[in-house]
C-alpha cells in the first residue's frame, strides 16, 4: 500500500495576502478593462443599494468577486504605477512643491508637515520617500504595513488642530465613490482633517499650503456629461480651495487646491445638471449642498 504524502504544514502567512511577493503583471489592456469593470459594478451597486434591492446586490457583490474583487483592482491600479505605466502620480505633486522644498526641511524642527494619503498603496512612493513629510497612509483594503485599513469617512474626527494635516492626497480615490453624493461628502469631509489657513513668516509656504492634492481620470472632467473644469471649480472655490497647479494627460487630470477660506459655506447646492450631449459622454458628477458658513 502506497504511503501518503505528508501535508505540508502552513504557517500564519499562508492565509494572508501575498503583500511581499510582487504580483504577476498584468497587460495594460487588462489593467484597464479590470478597473473600468469594477467601477461599472460599484455604481450598480450603490444604486441596488438606495432602492433596498438586496438580491440585486447580492447578485453585484458575486459578479466583483468573480473579477478578484477589491484585492485584484488593487493589484491593477499597483500596476499602473509602475514606471512604464506612467508612474506614481505623487511624483507631480512632488514636481509642484519643489519651490518649498528648503521651507520644508527647515520647518522639521518645528514640527514635521503632516500628510495624509487616503487610498494608500505603497509606503515607497515619492512622498514617501522624501523624507519631508510625516505620513499617514489609510486605504480601504490595507495591502501592506504602514498602511492603516480605515474609510476615510468613518475615520475619527481630529481632536484638535494638531492632528490636522497639511497636505491631504486623494490620488485616483474620489472617482471610485460609486454615486455623485458620496463624492461631494468626500471633499466636503477633507475639510474637517485639513489644516486652517493661517499666514506664515514665507509666502510661498502659504502659497502651497494647507492643500488637497486631486487626482482623477481625465475623462471624467474632459468627457463628463456633467463635470468639466469649470464646474469643478466652482465646486471646490464654494469649499474655501484656490488652484493652485493643475496638470493634464491623456488619462489623468493632476490638481493641487491650496485652502484659502476657513468659512467657505454660502449654501451653494451643486446638482446634475447636464453641460455636455451626447451619447458618448461618461456620468461622473459631484453632487454637493455646501454648509451656509
């Protein structure tokens, strides 16, 4: 009688994803196709989700799963930082805040510039490893150490000005809140975590700080049927922000959004309200009723 193999026992890593091992790559055209899928999906979702259809629901949480779910549009949107994929978008950030870089580094002493990445997924990108800054790095699904698993919407309010933050990143995060109110509660919500405006002893400090470093897919303010540049704007000059930098590529939309205004409110409501025809449009909206301040 033959003898059976001994199983091989696992240790407590075999259970957990494979945050060290380097994932297999993925084409450019996968990438794509991936993400595009899966944002379909969360917007179908969020709609089964506010009419209470929970078969529906059901039936869309199968459908993510079967693409690999939260983890593999992780490993795609890792893919395309890579450097022949275009690269970490933190590098234009860090382009942009080269004039303060002296200011930055001097101010250390006094307390470091405090950072928060939301949607983080690597602890080495340019920010990172600059050495200015004092990171915090959250995302939904944590893919590594030094990166917090939190939603940026439920996390803790800051209790005082000190755990406020100068800089806050939303990198290719706000286009992936499935419904138009959800991402107008997002920017709204920077505001409770970002630093208030206070004059400085250097202007050009107080010209790139406090901020909101935004990145979005181009499409979404160059082919949106509801967002365009100006409507953008308006959005974010109601919050208190002034752009400060802005940058466009064929596949992604870089701004840097300075806070200006401690009491921004006036009660403007911002709604879909359609700006562009035709029937290759996308529907990327920001739905937003600002507090009267």
């Amino acid at each position: 009688m033959a003898l059976k193999k001994k199983r091989a026992s696992r240790s407590l890593a075999h259970g957990r994803p494979p945050v060290l091992q380097k994932p297999k790559s993925i084409s450019r055209k996968a990438t794509k196709s991936l993400i595009n899928s899966i944002h379909v999906l969360e917007k179908r979702k969020a709609q089964a989700v506010s009419k209470g259809n929970v078969a529906e629901v059901a039936k869309i949480d199968a459908e993510i799963a079967a693409l690999g779910g939260i983890e593999k549009y992780q490993q795609a949107s890792l893919q395309g930082q890579r450097t022949d994929r275009g690269g970490d978008s933190s590098k234009v950030l860090m382009e942009w805040l080269k004039p303060i870089y002296p200011v930055l580094k001097a101010t250390a002493s006094d307390g470091p510039v405090r950072m928060l990445e939301v949607g983080a997924l690597s602890t080495t990108n340019e920010c990172s490893s600059s050495g200015l800054f004092s990171m915090e790095r959250i995302d939904l699904n944590s893919q590594g150490e030094g990166i917090l698993q939190q939603d940026f919407m439920e996390r803790p309010l800051p209790k005082g000005p000190s755990e406020r933050f100068d800089i806050i990143s939303l990198s290719l995060v706000l286009n992936f809140v499935p419904d138009a109110a959800g991402r107008g509660n997002m920017l709204l919500r920077t505001l409770e975590f970002l630093k208030k405006p206070l004059a400085s002893a250097d202007e050009k400090l107080d010209e790139f700080l406090p901020s909101l470093f935004l990145v979005l897919p181009a499409p979404c303010v160059t082919n949106s049927r509801y967002t365009d540049e100006s409507t953008l704007e308006a959005i974010m000059n109601s919050l208190g922000y002034v752009q400060t930098r802005s940058k466009t590529t064929n596949k992604l939309v870089y701004y840097l959004w300075t806070r200006k205004n401690t009491s921004p409110g006036r009660g403007e409501q911002f709604t879909k309200k359609e700006i562009r025809s035709g029937g290759s449009r996308n529907n990327f909206a920001i739905v937003m009723r600002v507090p009267p301040g």
